[in-house]
C-alpha cells in the first residue's frame, strides 16, 4: 500500500487557555518559539500562531507576529507557518494587519457561526478583504469550516478565482454552540469537499475531550490532523498536558496504531504546494 503520510499542525497557544487554566501553555514569544521547537521535534511540520500581550490578553500585533516568524524560521527550519485571522484575536481588519509580512499560511473562516458565548461574525465584506490580502502577499489560507455552507463558500471562492493555491480544509467540531462531533456529518464533509473542491485537502480539528477522537477520525480516513494546547489543555482526564509536543506525541502514535507515517515538513511543503520562501 502506497503511504500517504500525515500533516500534524501544532495550534499551539490560542486565544481562550491561559496560564491558570494549563501553567504550560506558552505565552510570551520566547515560550511559543520554544514550544513550537519542541512541537516540531516531535513530529508537528505546521504551526498554528496566535500572540498574547504580557497580561496574556489577545493581541493582533504584527510586531509580535514577525517576532515569532522570526524565531520559528530560526529554530525550526522548513516548518510551515500559519497566522490566525480569527475572530477573537481583533476587530474587523485588525484581525489581518500581519499577512504583509507573509507567513506561509492563514487561517480563513468564510461564513459566521456561534461560539461558546457569542456570535463569530465573518461579514462577506471581511472574508473578501482578507482573502484579497492573502492573493496579495502569497499567503495560502487554511478554510476552518465550522459549518457545511462554509464548505460551499470556501468552493465558490476559489472557482471564482477569489482564493487561490492548493485548498486545504479544516473541519472544526466541538465547539460549544457549533458543530458537535459527529462521524456521520464528518464523512459527509469530507464526501462534500470530494465532490465540490476534488483538488483540496482536508483536515480537522476537535476541541476539547474530543480532540482524540478527530485525530482518530481523520488519522483512519486517510486525512490531516491538528493538535495542540489551543483546542486540549489536557492530556487524559487526569492530567494536564505538560506541552505541546505530548499531545504531538499522542498524535504521531495514533498515526502508527494507522500505519500512517507522519508527514515531515518536506512532504508537508509538497503535499500542499507551498514552496520555501527565502
Ligand atoms: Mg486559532
């Protein structure tokens, strides 16, 4: 059987964990410079970045933003960069005042859902300029699709010449008052993308608890995969994770219990046409 090796991405830090939730989540540069060097040791060739201020509040600044490219593409050579234009990092354009410093990848929502408390609104007019932005310094997005119109929307883009580069997919489930995990809507996402955008690659990402079960899910049906203390701060029940390459590590095992290999970060370049940037 041919082997078709797999993407882990390493969503490191987000928005929401903070240091008295998990006392190992990384928040200063240096802690995320770190982290991901480990992340990267362990297996992770693409790393999901959102900055925090000292205090640990959200941030969008792109001098922290270049900072952490600075020290990923030092520390962890060849390994793909994805900024986050998530809601939750900035207000309106704030949220992709960092793609003209061009990292590989960033993450693209493409419709509005609920979150936990409120409501994640991706208006038409924003999702057009970020992705607009995106063309314009060679950023190639990652959809999150936290609902299956967002599938459709992410096809209409790209057929009308509105995103460009290989598509890649990431279904987002187990967010409170979005999609739960659910195998049956899962397969039909990934049939979805299979007939409507047949060049894409997919992934997923599940939240909390469930953050296992996707890795499974997507690890058995032949696709990519995120982990990481954005989405899980713990490691089992019991136990806090102590990094972010452990949950890298319980990963990279699922992939063998699979017989998949783990991507590295060359495959993980060819795989989704992203060449080095020098
Ligand atoms: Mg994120």
């Amino acid at each position: 059987m041919e082997d078709n090796p797999c993407i882990i991405c390493v969503a490191i830090t987000g928005s929401v964990p903070r240091k008295e939730d998990n006392p190992n989540i990384p928040i200063s540069v240096d802690e995320q410079i770190e982290s991901t060097h480990e992340a990267f040791e362990a297996g992770a060739s693409i790393v999901h970045c959102h900055v925090r201020n000292e205090d640990q509040s959200v941030s969008s600044d792109p001098i922290l933003f270049a900072k952490l490219q600075e020290g990923i593409e030092k520390h962890c050579s060849g390994m793909v960069i994805q900024f986050s234009t998530g809601g939750r990092s900035g207000k309106g354009k704030e949220r992709g005042g960092m793609l003209p410093i061009s990292p590989d990848m960033a993450s693209l929502t493409v419709g509005s859902n609920n979150f936990p408390t409120r409501v994640y609104e991706n208006s038409p007019e924003l999702i057009d300029w970020l992705a607009k932005e995106m063309v314009k310094y060679g950023v190639q997005p990652e959809i999150e699709a936290f609902d299956l119109s967002h599938i459709f929307q992410a096809a209409k883009m790209y057929n009308e010449g509105k995103l460009k580069g290989n598509p890649y997919i990431q279904f987002v489930m187990g967010v409170k008052n979005a999609m739960p995990v659910d195998r049956d809507v899962f397969e039909y996402y990934i049939k979805t993308v299979n007939r409507i955008l047949p060049s894409a690659n997919w992934c997923a990402a599940g939240i909390g608890k469930h953050q296992k079960t996707i890795n499974q899910w997507c690890i058995e049906l032949g696709g990519h995969t995120r982990t990481g203390m954005e989405d899980n701060i713990r490691l089992d029940k019991e136990n806090l994770a102590p990094s972010n390459a452990s949950l890298v590590n319980l990963t990279s095992e699922i992939c063998g219990m699979y017989g998949r290999s783990v991507a590295t970060w060359e495959q993980t370049r060819e795989i989704l046409n992203i060449p080095l940037k020098n």
